[in-house]
C-alpha cells in the first residue's frame, strides 16, 4: 500500500488508539481513518489546536491533505488556531508564522475552504503586563499564573467565535501516548468508552480528538523529515530546529523548568548563538523573584508582588536586551500600559 493510496480508501481499520502503528504506513491509515470517522460522526467542521512543534505541524498537514486531494469525505472547512503567547523562542515563531503563511498560500491558490488564526492574550493579561506592569512574581509551581492567561483562555475566546458561526465542529489536537505518564493516564481513560461507535477507535482527550495519539516520535520524525517535504510541505524547519534533542519548545520566559533544553538546543546553532542572551535575562526574573528586598511584604511576612523599582529595573533591562538581540520582545502598545499602570497604580508598594 502506497502513502496515496491510504487517502483513496473508502474504509478504515478499527484499531485501539493506545496500540502504537507498527510503521509509517499504518500509523497514518489510522489517523486518516480517525478523521474519517470524525466526517462520519457528523463533525464536517474542523478546528486545529496548532502550536508549531512537530505533532500539531504533522496533525496539520494530514488533515489539509485531506482537504487538498478533494476526497469525498472531505470535511466542509478547516480552521486552524495558533496560540501565540508573545513569548515563544524565536526561530520556532518565525517557523511558526512562516507554516501558517504557506498554509494561506496553498489555500488561496487552491481555493481550499482552509483558514488560519492567531490566538493572543488579551492586553491586560500578556505576560509583561502582568509581571512588570501588576509586579507578578515569575511562575512557579504555587503560582502557577501563565499558562491559563497566555494559552488557554486565548485558544478559548477563538473556539467560541468560531463555534459562533453555527455549525458543529471537531477540535483536533496532536497530543499522542508516550509523551508523559501523567498526560498517558488521563488518554487512557478517555480512551475506555466515549459513547459512541467502537469503544477506543478515536481518542476524545479533553473534548478534542486525538487523530495521531497512536504514533510514535520516530515515525513523526520521519514523516516530518522524509513523506510530508514529497507533498511539497515545508517541515525540514521543524525537524532543523529540533534537531536531535527530544525536547519541547515553548516559552523563552518559562521558569517552570529547571533547565531550558529548548533555548540551549536553539543557541547550539551559530545563527541563533545570540539568543543565550534571553536565558541570562530570564535568570535576573529568576534572581528578582528569590529576592525578598525586590518585593513588597504582605501583612503575613511572605513575599508578594514585585516593588516599582525592581519592575522599572527589568523593564530597562529588557529594552537593552532588544538592543542587543535586535528582536522586537515588548510591544510599544505593551509598554505604554505598563507605564499608565503606574501611573495610576494607587498602592505602589503597599498592600
């Protein structure tokens, strides 16, 4: 069985999502035959939950594909939702950007009914706002106060505008089996009975199906590098990027990891060399949050939020920092906020 002949197929194996594909050939006739039966549910509108790194970009361009070679089944539209949080590292949001405009081209070209959107945190809720404008401390583990902000809610408010429009709709999302034991028991037990057709064939993970959850990161890797660029998908980036390190990207500001595998991968490569300076100015975030005298005290003794002086230093600092770099980190937008909230914050450093 050629690749092609996998999207010709009228009907698809039933398989356990959890059951990893045996190889490249198999593991795609599963996902395509998930989408199928997604169509065949009734769910003919399809939103895309994209984040740039290798499964949502894998996801992605099998669904599309299905949308390009005019199957009958095909579904009526695609929308897909980038979250950009302001803060990813940078080659992998300019990868991202650049994937989402050839997805625009490709659509245009083709009059494909395939459409893009980039999801961003509301302006009082982006992460300089809250940190150097209401002097939120960085994130940790009992604060724990980016994520809902900067990714979740903003992927939200664009699934309820596009649900808006009427018809009914599937959420797809690349998470797959393997990726952590936390992640593989809450699939598991998603993937029991979801009430409907055969019990486990597609995985429903948090109200989102799953189409490649039975995948392994090897046969992604070799779609990515060797199947997907034959179609004519620019995915070679990705696989650049990551290199041979299985890690995950995400935020260059995240302080909710120990060590930064993404940034260093990043700056191994003499292009991106220069971007070591962000892991040195996330340190000095790292530093102010562990230093009692750059926060005020609450009643109880414990630290609170930063002192207006020590989020004027930072703001400083991140400005030479874009002077260094040459990459735009704060919006001027951004920065006139955070100004006026000064200028209007009543308390300062006081609670």
């Amino acid at each position: 069985m050629t690749y092609d002949d996998i999207f010709a197929r009228e009907s698809f194996p039933i398989t356990s999502v959890e059951t990893p594909g045996k190889n490249v050939v198999d593991s795609l006739l599963r996902s395509v035959g998930k989408l199928h039966y997604a169509v065949q549910s009734g769910r003919r509108k399809w939103v895309i939950t994209y984040s740039g790194g290798k499964d949502s970009t894998l996801l992605t361009v099998i669904a599309c594909e299905v949308m390009r070679r005019n199957l009958d089944w095909r579904p009526n539209s695609i929308d897909i939702v980038y979250c950009d949080t302001l803060e990813e590292i940078p080659p992998m949001h300019q990868a991202a950007l650049e994937f989402l405009n050839y997805i625009d081209t490709i659509a245009s070209e083709e009059n494909l009914p395939i459409n893009t959107h980039i999801a961003r945190p509301a302006p009082n809720e982006t992460y300089w706002y809250l940190m150097l404008g209401k002097g939120y401390p960085a994130p940790h583990r009992s604060f724990w106060w980016c994520t809902e902000r900067l990714k979740i809610k903003p992927v939200k408010r664009r699934l309820e505008e596009l649900n808006h429009q009427g018809e009914s709709f599937a959420v797809l999302t690349g998470v797959r089996f393997g990726e952590s034991d936390r992640r593989d028991g809450k699939m598991r037990r998603a993937s029991q009975c979801m009430g409907e057709g055969e019990c486990g064939q597609v995985l429903e993970y948090q109200g989102a199906l799953a189409p490649i959850a039975h995948w392994k990161t090897c046969q992604v890797w070799k779609c990515l590098a060797i199947l997907t660029p034959s179609w004519g998908w620019p995915t070679l980036t990705v696989v650049d990027l990551y290199g041979d390190t299985p890690i995950r990207f995400g935020c260059w500001t995240c302080t909710l990891i120990e060590r930064d595998q993404a940034l260093d991968a990043v700056t191994q490569k003499p292009e991106w060399r220069h971007l070591s300076a962000l892991a040195e100015f996330k340190q000095k975030i790292i530093d102010a949050t562990a230093n009692r005298d750059a926060r005020v005290m609450r009643p109880n003794g414990v630290p609170g939020k930063f002192k207006v002086a020590t989020k004027k230093r930072l703001l400083r600092e991140l400005k030479e920092l874009e002077q260094e770099t040459g990459l735009a980190l704060i919006f001027p937008e951004e920065e006139k906020r955070i100004q006026r909230y000064w200028e209007t914050d009543e308390k300062g450093d006081s609670y």
